[in-house]
C-alpha cells in the first residue's frame, strides 16, 4: 500500500509550485485536476455527464470542451458549481483511487478540493499551503488577469484557508518569495523522507 502525503492549498497560494518541488524529488504526483481534464476529454464519462447536463453551448465545433465559458458560469452561480461538482467528483473519485492503488510506495495527492471532497480519507497525512488573503487576491489578479471582484469569487467558491488550517495535519504559510517556500520544503520533505523510510 502506498503511503499517501495529501497536498492542498488555495487558489494561488503555491500548491503547484509545492506539487512541482515533491516531483523534482522523484515523488509520484497524482493531481486531481489533470484527472478531472482526462474525463472531461471528448467521449469520456466526464465530458458525457456534462454535456447532458450543461448542453452543448459549452462545447467548441471540434467538441472540445470551453472550461473558460463554463467556469465563468459556474464560479458566478453557486448552485452550478454544485451541480458540476455533483457529476463529476465521483467519477474523479474512483480515478484517484485506481492510480492510487497502481503508485508504487510513496506518492503525492495533489488535489484542491482535498477536504471537500473528503480525499484527505485516502491519504496517511495532509499538507496545506497557505497565504493571507490579501497576498492570494493579489497573485490571483496578476496570475490569471482577473479584476478584484471576479477573483474574490473564486476564492469564496472554496473552503476559506482558516477551516483547512483546522483539517490539516501540517501547514506552510506562503506569503513571502518562491524561494522561501521551496526552502520550507526542503526541511518538510527532509522530515518527512525519514519518517516514510522508517515505514
């Protein structure tokens, strides 16, 4: 059985740049997110559930799906962002769980919605990248050109920081360089290489 580190954040507090570190150690990542593309590919039971249930005004003429125009829709209307969570997350779920089981030792989950989706149930411990508010409003606005209003939105679409802080097993705050929190990895993963190896 794989030992499985459960990695979270928020929207632009640093989780890829944390995913990208773990897989620069040679670690396994599996990144829900990516997950979720494949099933949304033309054909896949994601991209099917979808269609049925959103229509085809969100689908190009060589049927790929605009994730662009839905996500507009859906971080602006809570109950179809519930919606689209509903369709997909379990089929996200069972894709998870069969990478999980192929991993071979020690592996990463990096997953956004580790604690609303309950992944943290499938993972040995949890690790949260965190950033005050202020600073991950701000790299949102610079990061994807999004004016204050639209990217305050899908930070509120989340769970807030301060609950995950709760649900956590460990924590690095991001509020300064990338090199500080590629520093405070280090030691993280330093810890936690010879708490697996003890395994």
């Amino acid at each position: 059985m794989s030992y499985v580190l459960g990695l979270t954040g928020g929207i632009a507090t640093g989780k890829s740049t944390a995913a990208a570190f773990f897989a620069k150690q040679g670690v396994s990542i599996i990144d829900a997110d990516q997950v979720a593309h494949q099933l949304e590919e033309p054909g896949q039971s994601g991209w099917r559930a979808i269609k049925q249930a959103f229509g085809p005004t969100f689908f190009s003429a060589d049927h790929q799906l605009n994730r662009h125009k839905l996500g507009r829709v859906v971080f602006a209307e809570p109950a179809k962002l519930a919606q689209l969570n509903t369709l997909l997350q379990p089929l996200i779920r069972d894709e998870i769980i069969r990478k999980i089981q192929q991993a071979d030792g020690f592996c990463v989950l990096d997953a956004p919605l580790l604690f609303e989706q309950n992944y943290q149930t499938l993972c040995k411990r949890t690790l949260l990248i965190a950033a005050d508010q202020d600073v991950q409003l701000q790299r949102l606005c610079q990061r994807n050109q999004l004016d204050e209003k639209s990217a305050q939105a899908r930070i509120d679409s989340q769970m807030p920081l301060a609950k995950k802080r709760q649900l956590a097993d460990d924590i690095i705050d991001n509020n300064g360089s990338q090199a500080e929190l590629l520093a405070a990895l280090t030691v993280y993963w330093q810890k936690l290489s010879k708490e697996v190896g003890a395994l």
